[in-house]
C-alpha cells in the first residue's frame, strides 16, 4: 500500500528551468508564516543560482557568507569570491535546461530574526554525452538571518552532487 504523499508545487521559472517544492506528507497548516518566508527565499536563491543570476544571489546573501560545499573540497569558503567565479562561468557549465526540487524542506526557526533550512536537492538535467536524463543530488542546510525586513542567507553546507552538471 502506497502512503499518500501531499505534493505542494510551487514554480519559480527561471530561464535554465524551474524550482519546484516538494512536501511530503505535510497538511498544510503545518507550513506557514516565517517558515513559509524561509523556504521561499530558499526557492527563490536556488532558482538565482541555476539561473546564474548573480546579481538576485548577491542581494538574498550577505558579504561575508559562510559555505561548506563539494567545489571547495572539504574547505571552509567565506566571501563572495568563490560564489562569483562560479556565476561568471556558469554560462559555459549549464547543460540545457534543469529542473530542481526541494524535497521535505525542514525549517526550524532560531528566535525572530534567524532560521535554518534542512532538504534534499534534487537536479535533473539531460547529459550532453549520452542525451541520458540524469538526476544530481545533495543535501543541503541554510541559514537565514532576518534583517531590514528581508532574509539572507549567512551559512550553507551542501554534501553530494556539484550545484551544476559540467561538460
């Protein structure tokens, strides 16, 4: 017997492709105010990144954000730096068109003013080589501070798959 799964789909449509959000057998009630803020800035700065929109990313994270992420090789990246070397060559990487997924974001909520955002990411894209589709994932947490009446995001760690399928 199959559990009946609520899929809530919420599309960001970007010129790369689109983000969408998958909650699992979650009501709806159980999603709402700051944590619904939370998990659409996350949307919305996924969609930035497969979009290779510098500019929205830069604007939804603060100058000295922190990451954890497979392109650093198990170092500690702070700064913008790494971030815009990625976006500035992402025109080159991207392999056609992509669709991302959030799976069962869980957000747990730190005070007023900051959160953290826990999912499975899930990139679909087409492989150049075989014209296979494939599927990237990874795991990844972000942290969100609230401030000026906006989020941004101040942390992430990311495990798994590179952000973007390269050549």
């Amino acid at each position: 017997m199959f559990i009946p799964l609520l899929l809530l789909l919420l599309s960001v449509k970007g010129l790369s492709g689109s983000v969408s959000l998958q909650l699992a057998g979650k009501p709806l009630d159980d999603v709402g105010g700051r944590k619904q803020e939370v998990i659409e800035a996350t949307q919305k700065l996924i969609a930035a990144i497969m979009d290779g929109d510098y500019d929205t990313y830069q604007n939804m994270t603060v100058p000295g954000l922190t990451s954890f992420e497979p392109e650093a090789l198990g170092h500690l990246v702070e700064g913008m730096d790494f971030h815009r070397f990625i976006f500035d060559h992402v025109s080159i990487m991207v392999v056609g068109l992509t669709h991302t997924t959030l799976l069962s974001p869980h957000v747990h909520l730190l005070g007023d003013n900051a959160a953290c955002v826990s999912y499975v990411r899930l990139t679909q894209y087409a492989d150049p080589a075989s014209g296979r589709l494939r599927t990237a994932t990874s795991e990844e947490t972000r942290v969100w501070h609230h401030r000026d009446g906006r989020w941004r995001n101040v942390h992430f760690h990311r495990s798994g798959s590179p952000t973007v399928p390269t050549k």
